[in-house]
C-alpha cells in the first residue's frame, strides 16, 4: 500500500468516527491545534512583553548617557591619574593651553545622576574610542605598534585596546571618589604593558608566519622605489616609473623651482584648490559630542613649521638625493656610471647624495647634519574645543616598558614612542629660502621605504626635537650623507630580497635603528639614542649586506677613485654595526649605558611617567656603577 492510499484511508476512518461530518472534523483538529499551541503562543506573547519593556529600558538608558564637563568643579578627590604632563614642562611654556588627559577625563561627569547606567556608558564609549582608534592609527597600528599583534587582526587588537580605555573612563566618570587602589591600577591606561623584548619578539613572528603578496602587477618593491626617488604620494608622485614619465634622467638645479610649480599645478588640478603659503592642518573632528564633550581628534588650530610650497620644494630635493642614493645600487650590480640618474648644480656634474649636498655648499647654501629625535603618538592627536572656539591642546603619545624594574617596588620604567632619524636642513639661495631652513631626515619609515623624507611638522613645544649629538661638522656631514646612501640601498636590498613586510621597518630595526647606525659609525661607536631595536638575527644580515656591497663597489671601481670613500665608509659601517647595543635585553651592566642614552634622548621630559622613569634608571644605573 503506497502512502497516497494509506492517507485516503486514513481520512475515510476519520470521517466515520464523526459520523461522516467533514464540517466536525475540522472543527476537532483546529480544536486540538489550538491545545497544543496555546501554551507557546501565551509564553511567546509574554516574551515579546518583556522585549518590548526591555528595549524602552535601553531607549531609557541611551539618552540618560550624557557626560558633561564641568571645569570648575573639584576634582581633587577623583583626580583621574592618565597621561599625566610634568608640571616643569607646562610651567616653562605658559603661552600654551594644554591639560592632560587625566585632567580633562576628571573634569567629566553625568548630565543626570538619576538612573545612569555604567555598563551602557562603557559600551558606548568602546564603540567610539574604537573607531576614533582605527581612524588615527588604523593604517600605521600593525605596521608600528602591532608587529608585536601582527598574527591578529588590527581590528581585534583596537578593540582589546578601547575595551581597557573604556572601562577606565566609565569608571572614572561615574566615580565620586577614586581611591589608591583604582589610581594604581588604571594608571595611563593607553601603555601597552609590553616589554622591548616582548615587542620584538612578535615583531619576528609576524615576519615568519606572514609573507606579502607580492604577485600583482602593480607591486613595487623597496628598491624600485628607492629609484623612484619616494614611495607615498601615490599618483602624485614625481616620478611614476612609467616609460612616459617625463621626470628627467638628469636634472638641472636651474630647473628645480619649474618643478615645484609643476607638482603645485597637478595638486591644483586633482583637489580643486591649492594655496601656496597655507601652513594649515585639516580642521579637528568631534569625537563624540555627547559622551566626550568639545574632544577633538586632530591638532586644533595648530599650524605646521613649513608652508606647502615649501613642503613640496621638500619632497623635490628628497627625490632627487633617493635618486642618486639609487646610483650606488646600480652601480655594484654592473652598471655604468654614464648610464646613471644625475644633477647638475652649477654646473657640476652630481651622481651621489653627498655629490648634490656638496655643490649646494659651494653654492652658498649652509648645509647643518644632526641625529634627532621626537615623541610621536602615531597621529592620535587629540584637542578640545572651547567654549569661545579656542582649543585646549593635550599631548599624547604611546607608552611602552623599557624591561628596567626598580627592585624595591617593582616600579616599571616606561619610556614614550619617540621617532628619530638623521637630521638635513638646509638653508640657501634655491633650497630652503624662508623663515626656516628645509627640513629633510634620513630614515626608515613605517611605509616601507628607508630614505631621505620630508620633515615639516606641527609648531608646538611637545613636537620639539630632541639633538642626540653636536652638528657634525662639514666634513663629517658629507661623509654622514654618504653613509645614509649606504644604509638606504642595504636595508632596502635586504627588504627587498627577504621580501620582508612594511619594507623591513621593524624587523631591520625602527626609524631610530637606521639613523643611529651612521651616527654609531661618525662618532666612533658612540651614540645618545635609544631605543635601538635590532635584532641579532638581522643585524647579522645588514653586515653581510654591506660587506657584500663593499666587495661589489670595490670590483664596480677597480681604476677607478670615485668610489674609495664610499668603500671607506663602508669599512667603517661593517666594524660599528657588529657592536651597535641593543636594549631588548639590559644586564646588570648595560643598564648603565641604557640609563644615560634615555637620560639624553629623553632630556625633554613631556610626561610625568618620563620623568619618574629617569628617577629609576639612574638609581638602577648607580647601584650596578657601585659594583661592576
């Protein structure tokens, strides 16, 4: 029997038990239906009560979320302890308005003590400090700060990141007192509690379980762009490495500012205006009106040390000294010197960096070669605006462990992310004809690319830079240039062919690294920096790299002097290098070499954590001097 006439003879039996009704039938199974499903329906309705009770209760609870700031109420007993500035630094420059950002956090409160929600305060803030962190830090956070977190994603590391912040500012909104305990624990809650060592060692990680995809068309690697004389201006590059570029393969200094009106022309063309004398930032953007009152992310009204022009007229000798760093690649791989990219300056002929630095001397131009070094907060800057439209401005930056504990309370040492490099200005009739001299420094930077960059910067007493030596004098700021030509085509020969992430910034060592490496060199294995973040591992390569580009140059001019000093320096770079310090690991007896390099690249003590970190390497640093 097939089911179709099992189910017929079902109905029919059913048909029969009601007295062949078809009308009583229905009305049974709808009956029965209706049993069965009425317990559900009663405690779906009810469920759907209490979601409907329960989203009026958020609703509630949402625009009861309100945080206002009050500047004059007293905060002294829920003084929220955050990124907190050091009174010598704000006393020695009154002319600017700047809180830290414990004060302003202790300046906040509910709009209505009445049913605010803690929990909801916090989500909200998580959400927003978030996504005001993938914004700042977003592009730069893997390639900075989270090689150390790389092997995640940088959305999840944000978020772990606002998750902590959150929590401390809900916390010390809500809180009419915050005693010693809280104070302790939430102190600056925007430190990554990490060592150098820790830091590092991810750094590593990430290098041998991530490997770029290098298979586009499109990709370009370090050392073509090198060539190319810059690597971040994407379409607006001088040179696009297309065989119709019209960037000449030698370029006369006579021609230098047609240049400049030329990028200035295609700026115009793609943004629709350009002002030539604008040293303006882009205006700041609220955070979140309602939970963080007048906080701004960005730098207010701040204006930078250079105006566009001159930041372009910038960038243009910054390409063509890449350019001619380039030369010394090419020519250990074979190539000709006829055949290499070139400048002429008063009519001499220029084929490397020092070559170009040299005939702007002779020139007239006043030629000033320094490593320096700033704290930098990756570009999460932050303001607040007033209520008369000023801004107040609050220094951040990022903080990380040095690996130094005082013994007696375990007080860790932290030190702020600092960005160094090897300092180029230039002043002169052609470069750097205003108010100050062009800014330009050697290093490698987080977009993968170790060169000269553009230096201008924000106007401010907290972006200061921080001199780790005496200006080198001319002779050695020749040879500092030639020194950086070397160092450019060996970190980018070793990115390159390691097909190493982010250019090698990190794993190579960080901007700090690759300057101190010719500072360490000119100054006879001396340097004031810190930190230095090479690893051994690399370390080892970058000498070999640059015994191997001293064998290949030494082959490149045998009847020939113009590369002696190069193959000189390179001598020099092989010896100093193999004993550059590192501070992942600090020994009993390094740390008294570690405490002094702080105490100087440190000397501007913008934070109070800075400051009680120097308190605690030099009684760490004086307990080994007493004994080793």
């Amino acid at each position: 029997m097939n089911l179709s006439a099992a189910s017929t003879q079902y109905y029919t039996y059913l048909l029969d038990l009601v007295g062949g009704s078809k009308n009583k039938l229905l009305t049974i199974l709808i009956t029965i239906t209706i049993c069965i499903l009425s317990y559900p329906l009663y405690y779906l309705y009810q469920y759907r009560s209490s979601i409907k009770q329960r989203v009026k209760e958020i609703e509630k609870n949402v625009k009861l979320v309100k945080v206002i700031r009050n500047k004059n109420a007293n905060i002294h007993n829920r003084r929220v302890t955050c990124l907190e500035l050091d009174p010598s630094f704000v006393s020695n420059n009154p002319q600017w308005n700047m809180i830290s950002l414990g004060e302003y956090l202790s300046q906040l409160q509910p709009a209505d003590d009445s049913g605010f929600n803690q929990l909801f305060l916090q989500k909200e803030l998580e959400i927003t400090i978030g996504n005001m962190l993938l914004q700042s830090l977003g592009k730069t956070y893997g390639a900075a700060l989270l090689p150390i977190l790389g092997v995640g994603s940088v959305t999840g590391s944000i978020a772990g990141v606002s998750n902590k912040i959150s929590k401390f500012l809900a916390k010390s909104i809500m809180s009419d007192d915050i005693d010693e305990g809280t104070n302790a624990t939430a102190f600056d809650p925007l430190s990554l509690d990490l060592s150098l060592m820790e830091i590092v060692s991810f750094v590593n990680l990430y290098q041998k379980t991530i490997t770029p995809d290098n298979s586009s068309p499109s990709h370009v690697t370090p050392l073509e762009y090198l060539s190319r004389g810059e690597n971040a201006a994407g379409d607006l590059a001088y040179d696009l490495g297309k065989e119709d570029s019209d960037f000449p393969t030698t370029f006369d200094m006579k021609e230098f500012e047609i240049y400049v009106k030329k990028m200035e022309d295609r700026i115009l063309e793609k943004n629709g205006t350009y002002d030539p004398d604008d040293r303006s930032f882009p205006p700041p953007t609220p955070i979140n009106e309602r939970l963080l009152p007048g906080l701004h992310l960005g730098k207010g009204d701040l204006k930078y040390t250079h105006t566009k022009r001159e930041g372009i007229e910038h960038r243009l000798i910054c390409v063509l000294l890449n350019k001619l760093c380039h030369n010394y690649y090419k020519l250990a791989k074979g190539g000709k010197l006829e055949d290499c990219f070139k400048v002429v300056c008063s009519d001499k002929e220029c084929f490397f960096p020092e070559e170009l630095i040299q005939a702007l001397i002779d020139m007239g131009h006043n030629v000033q070669v320094c490593p320096r070094v700033i704290m930098t907060n990756f570009g999460m800057q932050i303001c607040v605006k007033e209520d008369d439209g000023s801004f107040t401005y609050i220094p951040t930056t990022l903080m990380l462990r040095t690996g130094i504990e005082r013994t007696k309370d375990c007080q860790a040492a932290y030190f702020s992310a600092p960005h160094g490099g090897m300092d180029l200005n230039i002043s002169g009739p052609l470069i750097g004809k205003g108010t100050r001299p062009a800014w330009l420094q050697f290093y490698v930077s987080i977009g993968g690319l170790c060169c000269f960059h553009q230096d201008e910067d924000q106007d401010t007493p907290w972006a200061a830079k921080t001199s780790l030596a005496e200006i080198y004098s001319p002779e050695m700021s020749i040879k500092a240039i030639r020194m950086c030509a070397s160092v450019a085509v060996t970190f980018n020969q070793i990115a390159t062919e390691f097909n190493l992430p982010f250019g090698g910034y990190g794993i190579l060592g960080m901007c700090n690294d690759s300057a101190t490496i010719v500072d360490f060199a000119i100054r006879n294995k001396h340097t004031n920096a810190y930190p230095l973040l090479s690893t051994g591992r690399y370390l080892n390569h970058i000498v070999n790299y640059f015994i191997k580009l001293k064998d290949e140059l030494t082959k490149t001019c045998e009847g020939s002097s113009k590369l002696q000093p190069v193959i000189e320096d390179l001598l020099c770079l092989i010896k100093s290098t193999s004993c550059l310090p590192s501070d992942l690991h600090i020994s009993p007896e390094s740390i008294i070499d570690m405490s002094r390099r702080y105490q100087v690249s440190y000397g501007l003590s913008i934070f109070q954590s800075t400051a009680d970190a120097k308190t605690i390497l030099n009684e760490m640093a004086a307990s080994a001097r007493e004994y080793l």
